[in-house]
C-alpha cells in the first residue's frame, strides 16, 4: 500500500518529469536549431563540408565489430557546450544537442547530449553493416537521461545509453564504456547520477 511519502515522492517526480520535457521541447530543441546552423554555416564557410561528410562515411564504414564500435566512442572528448560556465541553478545552459555534422566537424568534442547522440549514430552505422545484418548481430540502445528532482542540483542533469548486444549489455557515457551485466539497475542509476533524480526514458524504470 502507497504511503503519503510514497505519493509525494511520486508527485514530485511528475512534476519534474513535466517539467522537463517542457524545457527539452520549448528551450532545448529550439537552441539546438540555431546552433546547428550556425555551426552549418561556418562549416560550409570554412569549406570544410565535404572533408567532414568523408570523415562520417570512413568512421561508418569501420563500423564491423562491437570493439570497433566501443573504440570510435572512445574517441569522444568531453567539451562544456552552454554559453554560461558558473555556479548556481541555471549556472551551466543553454546547452545544445550537435547534428552528427557538426559534431564531427568539432572534432567530436561535446558534453554528455552529444557523447548520447554519437552513441546511437554509432549504432545505426553497426546495424546498417551487412555483415552484422547477415549475423543477426543487431545492437539494441536505449536513450537515458537523469533529471536531478532538486533543482538545486540541475547542474548534474545527464545524458547517457544503455547497450545491448545478444546477453551482453554496456553503459557508454562521455565516452567511456561500462558493463553492466554484473550491476543491479539501481546501482548503475545511483552511479551516473550520485543524486535522486527521475528518469525520462523510460520514467521510473529502475
């Protein structure tokens, strides 16, 4: 039976769940838009479209193995993206989410939304590959974000993947591969996070 902590426990999440997809679809997509242009703009000022587009196509092409997978997001290099870098609430943001372009036209260097973004372009490429089609050797990944429920802790908000391949699973983040088959679901929550926060993909899966 539900305890009245339970339910405000539970009212709490909502609200920041809310909350949260409010600001992702209102404040984050929007920002998200603008950057890319015009990163878009400087890359084709730059004239560097076409090198970047061949840069895609050669790491898609290696993509024929799982290590070889896990290797290319090894490659990934943590870069604070937002326009503000301070203390506070609203210290870190906006921050934005690059297209695959313009992520590696910036040397693959991203916070964690774009380490989560190049997870599942690496992914599609794997999958895409007709040798791994031919074995049945598809990677499942799941989107995961942590939204701290104290907002005094919104600066820890995070962005990761969870991995799946056959029996085996893994957590990629900032480009640094886990397993996971021997850790506990809250376990892996408690440690991304080191705060209480609320899941948006999926909410409160454990």
């Amino acid at each position: 039976m539900k305890t009245v902590k339970d339910i405000g426990v539970f009212l709490l999440e909502l609200v920041v769940w809310v909350l949260s997809w409010i600001y992702i679809i209102c404040f984050l997509y929007p920002v998200s838009v603008v950057a890319n242009l015009y990163w878009l703009i400087r890359i084709v000022k730059d004239g560097k479209l076409k090198y970047t587009i061949e840069s895609m196509i050669q790491q898609s092409d290696k993509m024929k193995h799982i290590n070889t997978l896990f290797k290319a997001y090894n490659q990934f290099s943590y870069q604070y993206d937002g326009i503000a870098d301070c203390a506070g609430i609203f210290g870190k943001w906006p921050t934005w989410i690059p297209l695959t372009v313009v992520f590696f036209y910036r040397y693959m260097a991203d916070n964690c939304d774009g380490a989560e973004s190049y997870a599942r372009w690496l992914v599609k490429q794997y999958n895409k590959n007709r040798i791994n089609k031919a074995q049945n050797a598809k990677v499942k990944i799941q989107k995961q974000i942590l939204v701290p429920i104290n907002p005094l802790n919104l600066g820890k908000v995070h962005y990761y993947n969870t991995l799946q391949l056959y029996k085996d699973e893994w957590l990629l983040s900032n480009g640094k591969v886990k397993s996971i088959n021997k850790l506990d679901r809250f376990g892996v929550y408690k440690m991304m996070c080191k705060v209480p926060a609320v899941k948006l993909y999926p909410w409160r899966k454990k």
